[in-house]
C-alpha cells in the first residue's frame, strides 16, 4: 500500500482522553517551526504514543534498538493482546494509584479500537489486526463467595462501563462454549473486547508512522537517560523525551523496581479441521488466594487462522530459554487441553510454535510520569517516562498516550515536575 492512500484518521485529545476521529486537529501555525519530540522505545507504547504526538502538531523521531519483525519478534507481538479491564487476567496491581489510572487508560483504548475496527473494516485497508471478539471469563466458585471482592468488584465495574459492550453474567455460558466438567468452573461472565493480531498491527502501525511523518532510527541507547539528556536532545534537534522502553527502564530510567514478568504463548492452528474453531476469547484468572504460581488458561483467537494458548507469569525470569518440552510449557498445554475438549488434537503453527518474552512490571506498576531528578546541572530534567505496562500494554497505549501529550505540554509551559496521581484532571 502506499502512502498515498493510507488511512485519513487522526487521535485528537478530549478532555483527559485521545479520540479517533476522520477529522485533522487544527495545526499550529506554519510559521511557526514545529517542536520535535524524541520517543525512545518502539514498542506498542512508543508508537501509539508517537501517532498522538504527530496528530498533535510535533515532529517525531523514534529511537529504538529492534522493530516489529515477524521473524524476530519484539516484546509487543509476543503479548496476549487481548484488551481487559484491569486487573489483568496474569496478576494484579499492586499500587493504588497506577490501578485508578489503568481503569481510564484502559476505556480510552477500548473505544479507540472499537472506532478503528468500524471505521477501517480490515478488507477494506491495509490489514490493522483489531477485532472486537466476545471475551469470556470463568472462575471456580461463585464470585460472591470468593474470599477477596476483587473479581466480583473488576465485574460491577464492567457492568457500570456504558462504552463495554455485550456484558453478561451466566454460568450457562460454561455449558455453551462446552467447556470440561472436570475444569470444575461454576461461574462466569463476557463481554465484547478488542483482541489484536500483534503482527498485523505492529506492522500497520509503523506504516501510519510513516505516513505521518516519523523519522526511525536504530539503535540502541545505554545509560541513564538522565545523564545524557542534553546530549540526546541537542543530537535530535528535540524539546522533550519521551522514554517508552519498557523493561529497559531498569537502566534508563534507574528504576530499580523495574522485574521482568516472564510469559510464553503456543501457537496452534485454528482452521476447524483437528477441533472445532475457537471464535471467543476464554480465560481463567490468575488466583493469589491459591498459592499457586500456574493457573491461568488463556485461549485466544490471534487472527482468523491462530489460536494462542497460554498462560505463564514467572517474576524475575530473565532467560528465553523455553521449549514445547520445559516442564511448566507442557503443564501449560495441558491446562487448555483440559478446559476445552478436543483442544488436545491441535496441529502447532508451523512458523512459530512457541513465543516468549518478557513483560515490563515494576514495583508501583505503570509509571506515567515527568523525570522527577534534576539534571547534574540542577535544572529541570525535559523527560516524560511511559512503562511498566506489564501485560497490559496494548489495553493501557491510548490511555498513556494521553497522558504523555499533557505532560509534554506541561515541559513545554516550564512547570515543575510532580509525582503521578490518580488523574491528571
């Protein structure tokens, strides 16, 4: 496809979101030469962040040491990318404040998706990767009768979301999507989500980069960000950073909460011929009241012809180093092979198997924030750091792209730096 009939849709912020509209944001005035911002880190984050940046009037130039690549795979393609409301199905938030934030992140995301897939049908453009699948939760008790609120409370507040759509709670839908007795689940609830091809989208997001004006450049920075600032700034001609690399805020944010969340994905085929076509997302939530590291099923549709099943969280695993055989990914097959009947006869995808990476926690969970440390000079630091998403980070992108924008605005008007709150209005 060409640039010339790339897509006409633009992110424009209202109030303290980002919408999808066909209309152009009023631009600056031409006269005026517009401001660069440098986004370090090309992940879904980085990116999302950089097309809000763009339709917001800002050159942007884009540093990162890999890009989305099919047969090299990043972090972002590697995710679930099924959108949930937080808490997410492989743990919980441990921070207040980031959890308050993810609520209304993950709501900017959800109808910025809805709107792309109905405004952009797939057949019609360049392949985006979004669909809107019904998403299906189950649990092995009543949810009232569980011993923490959490999961009949992340319900009500899914129930009160006027945006969620088709959410119901029935423990028939157990019996309808023929899922094993011996599961033993009792209770559950769905509604309509998105759920990204990872490959696709990546790849159709570069392209509207692209289009919009972002200039790439790979490579990889070391170090504390901080301490290069100046440097890196006056490099790009930029006014302000924006650090959007995800684990690697560990170094360039001298973050030491920073811990990698270590999860793997099975590809299987999913064509209807070895069992019948999976359609629906289903998931069974990580328990902390269990004291059980691997009990999350996670069985998603990634596209029309792939089915991914999963799913592993081991905190502070660093190493890729897992095969079909590693004990954890057999025992992690076998949970879905037991939770849906017939799951067992499926063929692997031939091209990609398994796929593993890292997930970007940290202590206080997502830290969308100024750099609150002054530059050695004792001046302000220009930075805007954007990580620590977790597995969440395609539910969580518009939202924390939003934020960046009022951020970098709040560089651009000389204010002091302040610790993230609950809301930024």
């Amino acid at each position: 496809m060409s640039i010339a009939s790339a897509p006409n849709f633009f992110l424009t912020r209202v109030g303290d979101e980002l919408v999808l509209n066909d209309r152009q944001p009023t631009q600056p005035n031409l006269d005026v030469p517009k401001k660069r911002i440098l986004v370090v880190g090309g992940g879904v984050t980085g990116f999302t962040t950089a097309w809000a940046l763009l339709d917001a009037g800002y050159d942007v130039t884009i540093i990162a040491e890999r890009w989305a690549d099919p047969k090299n795979r990043i972090t972002s393609q590697i995710a679930g990318a099924l959108w949930e409301f937080p808490p997410a199905v492989c743990g919980k938030h441990t921070d207040v404040i980031s959890l308050h934030n993810s609520k209304r992140w993950c709501m900017t995301a959800y109808r910025v998706f809805d709107k792309l897939q109905e405004a952009m049908p797939r057949s019609d453009y360049f392949d985006h990767g979004v669909q809107m699948r019904m998403a299906n939760f189950f649990f092995d008790q009543k949810m009232e009768n569980m011993p923490d609120r959490g999961q009949l409370d992340k319900f009500e507040e899914i129930m009160a979301e006027k945006d969620i759509k088709g959410v119901r709670r029935d423990a028939s839908i157990v019996l309808e999507h023929e899922v094993n007795q011996k599961a033993g689940v009792v209770d559950a609830y769905q509604h309509l989500a998105p759920v990204i091809d990872t490959d696709a989208y990546m790849n159709w997001l570069r392209f509207v980069l692209v289009c919009k004006g972002a200039v790439m450049e790979t490579r990889r920075i070391n170090g504390d960000l901080l301490d290069q600032e100046e440097e890196l700034l006056a490099e790009c001609g930029a006014d302000a950073i924006v650090n959007a690399t995800g684990l690697a805020g560990l170094e360039l944010a001298g973050d030491e909460s920073v811990y990698p969340l270590r999860g793997a994905l099975i590809r299987v085929v999913n064509d209807g011929k070895m069992f019948p076509k999976v359609t629906e997302a289903l998931a069974v939530t990580h328990d902390d009241t269990r004291g059980e590291d691997e009990d999350i099923v996670f069985i998603v549709p990634r596209n029309d012809n792939t089915l991914i099943l999963g799913g592993l969280a081991q905190p502070h695993k660093y190493e890729l180093d897992l095969t079909l055989d590693s004990p954890e990914i057999v025992r992690m097959r076998e949970r879905c092979n037991n939770f849906v009947p017939g799951l067992e006869r499926a063929e692997y995808d031939p091209d990609a198997p398994l796929v593993q990476g890292l997930r970007p926690f940290r202590g206080s969970n997502v830290r969308v924030e100024r750099e609150l440390r002054s530059r050695p000079d004792g001046s302000m630091s220009r930075i805007v750091h954007s990580y620590g998403q977790g597995g969440a980070g395609f539910s969580l992108s518009f939202g924390c792209a939003s934020d960046v924008l009022e951020l970098i605005e709040e560089v651009e008007s000389g204010l002091r730096a302040s610790k993230m709150g609950c809301a930024r209005h």
